[in-house]
C-alpha cells in the first residue's frame, strides 16, 4: 500500500509543478500561441481573416488569462489530492 501511496505523491508533485510552470511561462505561451493562429490566419485568410491590431492585443489577454488558469486549476488540483492523500 505504501507503493501506491508514493506514486501518488510523485503524481501530485508533477501535476503542481506543471501547474506552477505553465502558470510562469503563460506570457510566453500566450505570445507563441496569438503569432502562430495569426500566421494561421495570414495564410488562410479566405476562412479567417488576421486580427486587428486591438483583437490580437485582446486575445493575447484571454489567451493569456486562460493559460493562468489552467495553470492554477492544476496546482490547486494536485494540492488537494496531496492533502486528501496524507489524510
């Protein structure tokens, strides 16, 4: 039983660090993300046309706010498991 029981903790770990990683590097997720579905959007622009200069400032913050989130979900997750685990 105490193999699983440090399974789990290596799990929770990994979770609350990605967490923690994605949560720091979500600027430059966010950034990454907007210039590649704009070079999407340049490149396909029959479907989708590229964003105004205010849209790509507007959807690099809900990117980015998104990102944080996700970010956040996954620690807070991993934490509470810890803590359901070591109860």
């Amino acid at each position: 039983m105490a193999h699983w029981g440090a399974q789990f903790i290596v799990m929770d770990a990994s979770l609350a660090l990605a967490g923690v990683a994605i949560f720091y590097w979500s600027k430059l997720l966010s950034k990454k993300y907007n210039a590649w579905t704009t070079r999407l959007r340049t490149k396909f622009s029959s479907i989708n046309p590229p964003p105004t200069p205010q849209m790509a400032e507007l959807n690099y913050k809900v990117m980015l706010y998104l990102i944080r989130v996700c970010g956040v979900s996954l620690f807070a997750g991993a934490a509470l498991a810890a803590l359901a685990l070591s109860h």
